[in-house]
C-alpha cells in the first residue's frame, strides 16, 4: 500500500493471511517508494496520487493486480497493465452519495457566498446584518447542466432537482439512470448546454479525450452569470482559462474540488472572492473511505483466490 487507509481493509487482509506493507508516511508516496515496494509485491492497493505508469509495473514482476483506492483510474496505465495481464480495479458506487453531496455543498456555498460570509465573521470584520448584505443566487427555478450522466452526476441531478433546479444533461447517450432520478430531466448538446445553464457541473471520468473541454471557448460560451463546478478531475479544465474566464467576466464563478496539477492551484484564484476552493474531498467522509478500502481489500483477495475481481475497470474486461 502507497500509503496509510482506513484499517478495516488492512485488517481484512491480514485476516486472510496476506502480508500487508504500508509506506509509513502519510503523504503521497514518492517514485523512489514505489519502486522499493513493487518489486516483492503481488498486490498494490493504489491511491489517485500514485501515476502507475508502464515503467513501474515493468519494476514489479509478480505483480497480479492494482487496486486503485479511488472511482477514477486515470493514474494508471491501461494499456501497459492489459499488456502484462495485471487486473485493474476501482470502486465504484460506494462513493456516489459523498461525492454528490460535496458537488452541492460546492454549489450552496458559492451561490450563497458561504466562505466570504465566514471569513467576514472569522475575521471580526462583520458588523451586523444588512440588507445588501453579501447578495447570492437562488437555486430555486435556475438551469444545471450535467455534464457527464453517470452514478455521480445523476446524484447530483437528484439532489439539484430537489433545491427546485431544473437539469439538462450532456452525455454519450441517453441515461435512463438520470432520467430516473429526475423525471424532468433532458438530455441536450453539449453547445445547447453551456448556452442555457445557470450552473455547469462536471460529472466525467478523465481521459484524453476530455482534456481542456473547459478551456478559453466553452467558458466564453457559458452565460455571464453562470456558475462552473469541478469535482471530477482537473485536467477537464484549463486552469489559466478560468481564470481569464472569472477575472474578465466570461462566467461568474467557480467552485472546485479537483486541480489541473493537484496539490497546486493557479495562484490567482486563491485571491478571487467568486471561487470556492477544496481540497479533493468528494469522498472524504469515514463511511464512505472504509467502503472504499474494503472494496479495494475485496478485488484484492479474489485475484489472490484466482477469481475475477469483482470491480475490474471495463478496459481491462478481456483480461477475466
Ligand atoms: C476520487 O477522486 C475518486 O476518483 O475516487
């Protein structure tokens, strides 16, 4: 293991008699680490910080399976490990529900102003109620446009529609998942989508493919008044166009959780009143962290019985 996770899962193996190394330090692991572990491991329970890449899984010769501790698996190389018969896994769903919750955590504070208000209190700057006082944005009859309709964006469209939001969504093909959970939901073009929605909200997993979808074009082609939300991962935006895009008025503000090149963040926005900035904590809460270490336990121990594990990435499917 890169890097300490909650004990239920460490237990867990143990009880099944696998031998557990844990990197003693608590931050992510260095190259060096990686490449001192790997070589005797059979297992490597993985965190998004790790870049497993095809000149670390080459330094690990009996390796039978990476288990991201994580929904997102774009630190790992599939090609490289499909190529040397190693299982990928992630762990799906067990996160969707925290990881929704903190989207509209990220969307009540910016719209109401939440942190500016704290810091006023905090800062022993507020002097009583006003009646133009730090103004927000009703949610109630506003437009939120998801962008990507799997497990997590169809919670947040559940959630959304429950503040009075109505949703449009941008995804690959219809979702009966978000169309479920929001009956008045419609799917529309992406175009459609950033010229319609009060609030954008990006759902998709990272790959290529999505690299920069929010760059200089899309935010100029979002409404003035529009709000962009990011807890999906960061390279989906460009980080030096949103911040032309909040200091010259493309769109109004920016709540995220995710970073284009995380631990850092583009200075500027650290300044900025109309942004909202987490550290990458969709899934920060206990429940939902020991259910994520038990799955990625549970993918372990089923490749070490020889049997498929039962959250292999779809990429890798041909592999079972
Ligand atoms: C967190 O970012 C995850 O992918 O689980």
């Amino acid at each position: 293991m890169s890097r300490e996770i909650p004990e239920v899962a460490v237990e867990a193996l143990r009880a099944a008699g696998l031998v557990v190394e844990v990197n003693p330090v608590d931050r992510a692991a260095t190259r060096e680490e990686l490449y001192l572990g790997l070589p005797r491991a059979d297992a490597f329970l993985a965190c998004l910080t790790d870049r497993v890449d095809a000149a670390l899984l080459e330094s690990a010769p009996r390796l039978k399976v990476v288990a991201n501790f994580a929904v997102g698996y774009n630190n790992i190389d599939l090609p490289a490990a499909r190529e040397r018969r190693i299982f990928v896994t992630n762990t799906p769903g067990v996160l969707t529900a925290a990881t929704a919750d903190l989207t509209l955590a990220l969307l009540l504070a910016l719209a109401r102003r939440l942190a500016e208000g704290e810091a006023l209190v905090r800062g022993g700057r507020w002097k009583g109620w006003g009646p133009l006082q730090l103004l927000g944005l009703d949610l109630e009859g506003r437009i939120l446009g998801i962008v990507g309709a799997g497990a997590i964006g169809s919670a947040v469209a559940r959630r959304a529609a429950a503040f009075g939001m109505r949703i449009i969504y941008h995804s690959r093909s219809r979702s009966s998942r978000l169309e479920g959970n929001v009956p008045g939901a419609v799917r529309v073009p992406f175009e459609h989508l950033l010229r319609e929605a009060d609030v954008v909200s990006v759902h998709l997993p990272y790959s290529a493919a999505v690299h920069h979808l929010f760059g200089e074009r899309t935010f100029r082609a979002m409404k003035r008044d529009a709000l962009f939300l990011n807890t999906a991962r960061g390279p989906v935006h460009d980080e030096g166009a949103l911040v032309r895009a909040l200091k010259e008025g493309w769109i109004a503000g920016a709540g995220l959780d995710v970073y284009e090149k995380e631990p850092s963040v583009h200075p500027e926005l650290l300044t900025m009143p109309n942004t909202v900035l987490l550290p990458h904590l969709g899934s920060a809460t206990r429940r939902t962290r020991d259910r994520m270490a038990m799955l990625a336990a549970t993918n372990i121990l089923a490749v070490m019985r020889g049997e498929r594990p039962p959250n292999l990435v779809p990429e890798l499917s041909a592999l079972a």
